[in-house]
C-alpha cells in the first residue's frame, strides 16, 4: 500500500497515475484538510464494484464460498468450452 501527501501527488501526477495502473495498487493520498482519498484504476474499481454486487446477495455469496472451498480442496471439474 503505497501512501504519499497531496503536494506530492500533485507534482508527480503522471508517475503516480503510471504506477497505479502498472501494479494495480490503490494509492492513498492524504490530506492536511478534509478527507484522505483513495486512487485506483478504473479497472480495479469495476472489479470491486461487481465483486461487492456479486456477494450482495447472501444466497450468492454462499454459493461463491462453497464453490470457492469445493475447488481448493481439489473438488474442481475441468470442461471444455462450448464453442458457437
């Protein structure tokens, strides 16, 4: 988790910007006033965002963590694709 301050930021808004995209990793940036934020690529976000959507559900989630244990304790079937 890489943190930096506004200022610095600011002055290195494209390397900052380079990084987040290449690693994946959020930067936090803090602020002396109001808020810190959080800057993730768009990518990353929408991910996050239909994960959350995804185990909104308690029924979903459930079945996600069962498939999710199936699968680690080598319970997974391979299949082939069915192609159009």
């Amino acid at each position: 988790m890489e943190i930096t301050t506004y200022s610095n930021f600011r002055q290195n808004l494209k390397s900052h910007l380079d990084s987040i995209l290449k690693t994946h990793a959020p930067l936090f940036v803090k602020r002396s006033k109001g808020e810190d934020v959080v800057v993730m690529s768009m990518s990353d976000y929408e991910g996050m965002q239909e994960t959350l959507h995804l185990l909104s559900s308690p029924n979903n989630a459930a079945r996600i963590n069962s498939a999710l244990k199936s699968y680690s304790e080598g319970k997974g079937e391979e299949h082939e694709l069915i192609e159009d």
